[in-house]
C-alpha cells in the first residue's frame, strides 16, 4: 500500500509546485490573478481531482499496471503545464 500512498503524495506535491509557481511568477511580473496563470490553475486541480480518482479506483483488472498508467499520466500532464507556465514567464 506504500505506492498509492506515495503515488497520492506525488500528485499532490506535483500539482501543488506547479500552482504555487503560477503565483511566484505573476507576483514576479506584476500580473496578480492573470488569465493564462488562472487557466494553468484551473487546470492543476481538474488533474488533480481526475488522478485521485483513477487511484482511488478498486475495481480495475490488473491494479500495478493501473497504477503506472496514473503516474505516467501525470508526468505528461505536469511537463505540458510546466511549457504552459514556462511561457508565461
């Protein structure tokens, strides 16, 4: 049970850096709240709402592999929101 545990900790840890970096860089351009940071926001925690749950799913045929699927899920989802927030910058 260690690795869902862990798995649930990465994606908290991942989607929340990723949140808190939205807010360090509109404070470092003087754009409080700005749109693109807001849609980068939003989207962080639909992922995050959306991997919770494919964890959380018991009923699955082979439970491991399952599992890989989420985190390599959220290695994708973190790079792309990473670009997004690399061109906001």
């Amino acid at each position: 049970m260690a690795n869902i545990r862990d798995l649930k900790k990465d994606i908290n840890y991942v989607l929340g850096d990723i949140i808190e970096a939205v807010y360090i860089v509109d404070a470092a351009n003087n754009k409080q709240d700005s749109k693109e940071g807001a849609e980068i926001i939003d989207s962080a925690i639909e992922t995050f709402d959306s991997l919770i749950a494919k964890v959380n799913k018991r009923n699955v045929e082979n439970r491991s592999a399952h599992l890989k699927e989420v985190r390599a899920e959220l290695e994708k989802t973190g790079k792309d929101l990473i670009e997004k927030l690399n061109k906001i910058s």
